[in-house]
C-alpha cells in the first residue's frame, strides 16, 4: 500500500511510579489502563518494589538521575499528552522530577499521594511528605487523595462523609489544585467521591454503591491513570473525572468475579475488551 500522505497520532500518556510484580498495581496498572482508554503508554521507573496481593516485602530506589533520564528520553522523542505520577519515595526525587518536568509545557499532570499501600504497607518517606506538598502538589493538576492521604495532607481528621466538601474544598485551596477526595476507605453501602474544580471553582459529588469484593489491589493507581487518559483525549477536567469514575466502577465489579493471589487481587482492566468467556 502506499504513502495515504498522513499518519495517524496517538493519545500518549507518560506514568512515573513503582512498578508491581504481582501485575495489580504501580506501572504495571498504568499501563494497563491507559491501552483500556485509548492510549499509548510510556513509563519511567522509580523503584522496583517487592510485593505481591498479600503485602510489600521491599522498596529499591532507582538512582535518581537514571530516573529523570527516563523522563527525559520518553518525552525528548515520543512526548506525553497527560502525565500520571505515582509513588516517590524520597524528597530528593520529588524535587529532581519536579525541576525537570519544568522544562515540559506538558499541563495534564495528574497525582497520585501514594503512601500507603493498600495493605497497609508504607511506601513514602516522613520528610518526603513536605516535599511533596510544597514542591509537586502545586505543580500538577489535579490530586487524587484517598482518606488516610488526605488527613496527613491536612494535618487532620476526616470524621464522615459530611465533611467531605469542606475538606476537598480546603485541600485544593490549601495546595492550589484541583482536587479528587475518594471515599473508598468509608463503611457505607454508598459512597461519594467529591472532586473541586479549582479551575471553575466547582464542586461535583459523584455518588457509587459500595462493591463488595476484596480486589482493590491498584485502585488507586488505575482510577488517577485513566483520569490521565481521558485528560489526553483532550476531555475537559469534569468530563475527564466522570469518565474516569465509570471505568473505575466497571473494572472493580468485573474484578470482583475473580480470584488471584492470596490477599487483595486487582481489578479487571480489560474488562471492555474480554472477560470469562474469553477463548483462543
């Protein structure tokens, strides 16, 4: 066939983060579902962490500068329409991606404060969470917060869900950036993520039933990577937001049908594309 004269483009999405051997959570999430909304997925690796769905054994750092090669190489030649950043471990490497994304006029960053796995296992440094709040959280635009998250970034609790508002409210005026609170770590049957909008100054309650299921391994990483995808289809921020909140909803109760690993499984990414019935 020859030359039709153009060629099509790809919607790219860059994750920076630690990578998940057990496949649930981490790089191995993002990339994930950035290809289940459409994207061509680029990573750079911050640390290689020993886990599985039962717990974390251990981190290893990637020496700082090979990490911010990383970036730089991707984004040198193949470039990003969104960036979605996760887990950084140290404030040495919070600073180093922060001055060298500044070099990037790349505006759909989108973070996710990693810092407690979801069992429980602690994944950032104490004097790394200043760092982060002062030097990256401004930098991004949008944060996706989970309770325990939000009460350190805060400096307080959160005691229900009728203070959700207030407090995205307060944290996206405290760190200046729009701000996804996700209720997930409440009791109730139906939850209600909030999400304030710093940029119209609007604030959206997006209300789910509670899924019963014990594979939340990665849910975090998935909800804030397709936020990032949907961010490189050029959806608006709310837009971008709901959408990603529909996927997260379908994974997770597609993923609740399974059983893999002995603790907390992943959810289903693909769940759009093949499901139990898949054959070959």
């Amino acid at each position: 066939m020859g030359d039709l004269g153009f060629r099509m483009r790809y919607k790219r999405v860059l994750t920076i983060a630690g990578s998940d051997p057990s496949g649930g959570a981490g790089i191995q999430a993002d990339l994930k579902t950035f290809s289940a909304c459409g994207c061509y997925g680029t990573s750079a690796v911050v640390a290689v962490v020993d886990e599985n769905t039962v717990g974390v054994t251990g981190v290893h750092p990637v020496p700082v500068d090979f990490v911010t090669g990383q970036i730089r190489s991707v984004l040198d030649d193949i470039g990003a329409d969104a960036i979605k950043i996760g887990m950084l471990h140290s404030s040495e490497l919070i600073r180093a991606i922060r001055a060298t994304l500044a070099d990037y006029m790349i505006k759909n960053i989108v973070l996710d404060p990693v810092m407690v796995a979801t069992s429980g296992d602690k994944l950032l440094q104490d004097e790394a969470i200043e760092t982060l709040q002062h030097e990256l959280i401004p930098f991004a635009r949008v944060i996706t917060p989970n309770i325990p998250e939000a009460e350190v970034l805060l400096g307080r609790k959160i005691n229900g869900q009728n203070e959700f508002r207030d407090a995205a409210g307060e944290l996206s005026t405290k760190n200046k950036v729009s701000v996804l609170l996700k209720a997930g770590h409440f009791k109730e049957d139906t939850l209600t993520d909030v999400f304030y909008n710093i940029e119209t100054d609007e604030v959206i309650e997006l209300t789910s039933k509670r899924i019963h299921t014990k594979n939340t391994h990665g849910t975090g990483c998935t909800f804030s990577s397709a936020i990032a995808a949907f961010l490189a289809h050029d959806l608006s921020l709310n837009d971008a937001i709901w959408h990603a909140k529909e996927y997260m909803k379908s994974a997770i109760a597609a993923g609740a049908r399974y059983e893999i690993g002995k603790g907390h499984g992943p959810v289903h990414h693909f769940f759009g594309f093949w499901g139990g019935e898949f054959r070959v």
